[in-house]
C-alpha cells in the first residue's frame, strides 16, 4: 500500500510540473528590431552581438549611387551580454551613434530582469524590466548649442527603462507590448529632457526556420509632432535560428540609430521618402 500511495504521489507531482511548464522562445532573441523582447540568457550564457544600420535604401541620400545605403553606415554596435542567471542578464556595447543631432561614440551598459515567464497553466504571460545607460566618449565641441558641448560628465549620459509584457499565443505568433522612459542630461533648448515611448512588437513564425518581426516605437514629448518633427519608429524584418546557439535577422527600419537613448530621441527619418535602411542582427551564443 506504501508503494502505491507513492507511485500516486510521483504522479502527481509530475503532472503538477506538466501543468505549470514554462513557454519557450516567445521570441528567438533578446532584441526583436529596435526593442529589446522580455527574452533573457541562460544562466552562465555569453551573446556576442553585431548590429549594423546601413544608409538610407531610397530618397536622395540612397539608390545606386550609394549601392542603396549599402556603402554607407548609419550605426555599428559590436557588444556582448551575459546572463546572470536565467532571469537577469548584463550587457556591454559600442555604437557609432546613428544621429547626427544626438550622441556618439557611446559606450552602452544595459540590464534586463525577467520578473514573470509565461507558463502553460498559471501566468499568461512573461514580464521583465531592461535598463540603459548610454556615454558619450566624443571629443568635446566648442559650439555652445550642440549637445556635444560637455560642460558637465552628466552632459554625456543618456538613460533609458521600461517594462515589457508578451505572450506567446501559439507556435506560430507571439506578440508584445511596452512602455519606456528616456532622460538626456543635456537637451536642446526647446526640447524635453525627458521623453516617454510605446512600443509594439510581434513574431510570425513562417517557416520551421524563418519568422517575420514587426517593431514600432512610437516616442511622447511635449516638443514632439509626430509625423511632423518626429516619426515612429517602425522596423519589419526577418530572423533564422540556424543552430549552434546562432540566430540571424535582416530588417528594414527608418531609425538610424540601434540604442533606444539613440532612436527615442532623435529618430526623424520618413519611410514615405525611401529613408528606411537595410540592417542585420548577428547573435551567437556560448556556455561559459
């Protein structure tokens, strides 16, 4: 009787964590386009990661005189994250800065907490935080209206939070919704130090090796006009795990910049007028 009431016992256990499992891969990878996805490394893992802005695709910084953008860079990021445990990772970046009106030469520190992970009974959805904090190593201007005019460290420093909800619907679909902060240290003088941001990304499973993503942020000031000032942010591409812990993607996005404290703040470039750029996310991962 003893043997039974422990095998029924197992049992439920094991249908117990059945029921409460964990949904996986909501997203392929940490960053969806623009956005960064409430997906977070595993304890112990390395992302080498390699994202690249090319010029303008069309309009008349684009077409064939410049290959359609391709012979030219609007944003480089070469940086590396590394997961903690398999809910909170750190990270370390360089970009060139993609706008000419915000920061360059930015050294990124970047944080992402995953506080709820979506299972199959129980939360219907993953949650998680992500922090950014950009600095300038640009050589100081002499202009006293350009941003690069450090009169101050501070002046260097843009910070960047928010919180991510997703759900993954099914195999094939998975989408999620955000909303952000951004502070500059130092703005120009008819603009806001601090700017909040919506975003809305999804995932379309295609193949059994390719998905199509769709990114948009879409930034909220008081100097901000959208459509007139500013634009969305608006991203559409396509991503292949291809095994190996390796995960490709090509987009098409009118940001120029890859940093949210780069895209929030100064992204003005029209779709309309063929100033959307051709761009790749390389990300390799490895178990240290």
């Amino acid at each position: 009787m003893q043997k039974f009431y422990t095998l029924l016992f197992l049992i439920f256990l094991a249908g117990n964590g059945i029921s409460q499992s964990y949904i996986f891969q909501t997203f392929k990878n940490g960053k969806i386009i623009n956005s960064e996805s409430t997906e977070t490394l595993k304890t112990y893992e390395l992302d080498f990661l390699v994202i690249h802005r090319f010029g303008d695709f069309l309009g008349d910084q684009g077409g064939w005189p410049t290959f359609y953008g391709m012979e030219n860079a609007a944003d480089i990021l070469i940086g590396f994250n590394y997961g903690l445990n398999d809910n909170f990772q750190v990270g370390i970046s360089r970009t060139k800065g993609g706008n000419g009106a915000g920061l360059a030469q930015n050294v990124n520190a970047t944080f992402k907490y995953r506080v709820m992970r979506q299972k199959t009974e129980g939360s219907p959805f993953s949650m998680a935080i992500s922090g950014v904090a950009s600095t300038s190593t640009a050589t100081q201007s002499d202009n006293p209206a350009s941003l690069r005019n450090f009169t101050k460290f501070s002046h260097r420093v843009v910070y960047f939070s928010q919180l991510m909800i997703a759900r993954k619907f099914s195999s094939r679909f998975s989408l999620q919704l955000a909303g952000g902060y951004t502070h500059r240290n130092k703005a120009y003088a008819n603009e806001s130090n601090g700017i909040l941001n919506t975003s809305l990304g999804a995932r379309i499973q295609l193949t059994k090796v390719w998905g199509m993503l769709v990114d948009v942020v879409v930034p909220f000031a008081s100097h901000i006009q959208l459509f007139e000032t500013h634009q969305p942010s608006i991203g559409v591409g396509f991503e292949a795990e291809t095994g190996g812990g390796h995960v490709f993607q090509f987009n098409f996005t009118n940001a120029r910049g890859i940093m949210e404290t780069d895209i929030i703040p100064y992204t003005t470039d029209q779709w309309s007028l063929g100033q959307y750029r051709l761009g790749f996310t390389i990300s390799r991962k490895f178990k240290l």
